[in-house]
C-alpha cells in the first residue's frame, strides 16, 4: 500500500484547459502503482467498481467519496446500485487523464482500505 499512500499524499492540481492529458506511457506507471482493479475504461478514463453488501452501504461511500472530492476539488462520476458504487475519473476540461486523476484515485482507494479496516 505504499505506492498507493504515496500518491495519496500528493494534491490535486485545478485543471483549467491547456494542459496536456498524458500519454499511455505516462498512465501505465501510476495505474500500476493504483493496483487494486482500477482500470483504464472505453472511455479513456479511469474506473473502479467497489462491491458493498446493500444498497445503504454504496450509498454512504459514495457520500464519502462526494465529501473528499469536494475537499480536494477534483469530482468523479459516482453511479451508486445495489451493493456497488462505480467511480469513474477524468479531467473534464481535456478530456483526458493526468496526474491529478490518478491522486485522486489513490485518495479514494486509500479512504476504502481506512474503511474497510475499521468496520468488522
């Protein structure tokens, strides 16, 4: 987890256009350090669907994933069902990946694992 945990460390940077989205040479390497089923969807964006017992528990992840995203300034596309929450990331203004999305993945990650530690 400390690939993963330092990522989570850094900070997500406002992306206001103009800045390039990176290459797959460049996501390869941060989706490694990721681990844990984030994938790269057809989209080009970044996805991870997380697994929860009822519908109650997707929800208020999801809740929390909302609150950290408002905190950090970097908001994700939550799909919430029963028993699972979806989380997809870009960077909306190019329509691509950087390193931001991948910090932020790392936070929500992390946030799983603190958790999913903490709860029987």
């Amino acid at each position: 987890m400390s690939d993963i945990c330092s990522l989570a460390d850094q900070h997500c940077v406002p992306c206001h256009g103009g800045v390039p989205m990176l290459s797959q040479q460049e996501i390869e390497p941060l989706l490694a350090t990721l681990k844990n089923n984030w994938m790269i969807n057809q989209e080009g964006h970044l996805y991870k669907r997380y697994l929860f017992k009822d519908f109650m528990e997707a929800f208020n992840w999801a809740h929390g994933v909302a609150l950290l995203a408002e905190e950090v300034g970097h908001h994700p596309d939550l799909t919430i069902a029963w028993g699972s929450c979806a989380v997809e990331i870009w960077t909306h203004k190019i329509n691509g990946l950087t390193e931001s999305d991948f910090v932020l993945a790392a936070k929500i990650e992390a946030l799983y694992i603190l958790r999913h530690k903490a709860t029987p």
